[in-house]
C-alpha cells in the first residue's frame, strides 16, 4: 500500500467539532497524523479528542481574533511541534436577504468565513515558510462560485476565502507550499439539515428549488462529512503533490462546473 506521506505529521485543523471537520480529523488520524483539533466548541472539540488518546490534541480557538490565533499557534509550536498541514474548516450560515442583513451580522460571518483563513492561514504560513514545506486546504462552498437566494453574506465570504487561499498558494508555491480549496455543495451536517423546515428537506435540495433558481444534485444524493473530508485529506497527502491553488467542487455535480 502506497505511503500517502502523513504519518507522524502535525496537523491543525479548525471547525474541529462540526460535521466535516470533525470527519477530517478522524481521516488525518487514521493516515498516522498526529491532530490538533479547535473550535469555538471547547466541549465538542474534548469529546472529540477523547476518542483518540494522544492523537489529538484539543483547544478551544475563535478564528475571528487575531490575538488567540497567533497565541495558540506560538503554543502550539513551542510545545508540540511544527506545523505540517491546516485544514481550514472553521465557517458559520447565515440565511438572510440582502434588504434584512444588519452590518453586524455582515461582519460576523465575514469576520469568521474569510478573516479566520486569513488569521489562521497567515500565521501558519510563517511557520511553513521558514521550513520550505507544508500543505493547506481550505474549506469553502460551491456557493463561492454561483449566486444563492439569501446567502450573499455566506457566498461573498466563501468567495474571498477561496481568492485568499489562491493567492496564498501562489506566494508560497516558491516555498514548497501547496495551497487548495475544496468547495462542499449540500452536506449531511448540522448546518445543512437546521435549514430544513420538515422532513422532506433533503429531498428539496437533491430536486432543486426552481422558485430560488437553485440547480438540484445530478448525483441524486447529499455528501456525507466523510466524502468530503476524504478531498481534503487527498489534498493535504504527498498524492496530490503537484497540486496548488486548485478549487474542488465536492458537490454531486450541483454547480454543474468542475
């Protein structure tokens, strides 16, 4: 069986404790790598770690300061090890139209979709960079690349985070940095399935909703956290090693666009 180039590496990964991170960690773990796991979620993120010993380790992180970012990954650095691989999974919803969205809310999901990338991503960077390696992956959304009904806050973030992780690959490429996006459509996780009013929500989605002009799911079925985290992985493993600033749509063909 062919090394996929992970055992033993340092991974971080934030949105630990939500559905796609949560499935990223225990892929990551499964290839050998050794985790640290955060979120908002300090609860969520223990239970999580709980499952794996030392293999992970747990801490709570708000992406959207600055200040906790750059002093957990000076800790984690000082005290664990250097940084091999980010997975960037950290994002909020919001479901408003653009008549009814306040500035805070704007801010908000801004502040945690596109400038916790930004926070995470640049100062793990700084770390990759002074070892000429590293991998980043970035979790984003198909709804980056096509228009949604009360989703502009969500997609513009989603967009600029992908545009941000783009360019990041392309300063650190010179580096041995890789840098890549992977675009989730409709997922099985709590942020998928609170949007549904009944039980016939996944239904909807897989059809379509043509009063929105939203495009049903040709694959005629949701992704799972684990499909999608197995892109991720995929991207962040020596198997994609000549791959940078590449944006994967996992979506069932939803976008109909690679």
């Amino acid at each position: 069986m062919r090394d996929s180039g992970l055992n033993g590496k340092l991974a971080l990964v934030t949105g630990a404790a939500g559905g796609i991170g949560a499935a990223v960690v225990r892929l990551l773990v499964e290839e050998g790598a050794r985790v640290v796991a955060t979120d908002s979620d300090e609860a969520g993120v223990k239970a999580l770690a709980s499952e794996f010993g030392d293999a992970v380790t747990p801490f709570r992180l708000d992406v959207a300061s600055s200040v906790d970012v750059t002093a957990l990954i000076g800790l984690i650095v000082h005290h664990i090890g250097p940084i091999d691989l980010l997975a960037n999974v950290a994002g909020v919803l919001s479901n408003t139209v653009v008549t009814e969205l306040t500035d805070a809310e704007w801010e908000r999901v801004l502040s945690i979709n596109a400038g916790g990338v930004f926070r995470v991503s640049r100062e793990v960077a700084k770390v990759m960079q002074a070892r000429k390696r590293g991998a980043i992956v970035t979790v984003s959304s198909n709804a980056a690349g096509i228009p949604r009904h009360a989703m502009s806050a969500y997609a513009a973030s989603k967009a600029a985070a992908t545009m941000f992780t783009r360019c990041l690959g392309l300063e650190l490429a010179s580096h041995g940095i890789r840098c890549n996006i992977v675009a989730p459509g409709s997922t099985l996780t709590p942020m998928q399935t609170g949007m549904w009013g009944d039980e016939n929500g996944a239904a909807r989605v897989i059809a379509g909703t043509p009063e929105t002009f939203k495009a049903g799911i040709p694959l005629g079925k949701l992704a799972t956290p684990e499909e999608v985290a197995e892109s991720v992985v995929f991207l962040l493993s020596d198997r994609a090693s000549h791959i940078t600033m590449t944006d994967l749509y996992v979506d069932g063909g939803a976008t109909l666009r690679g």
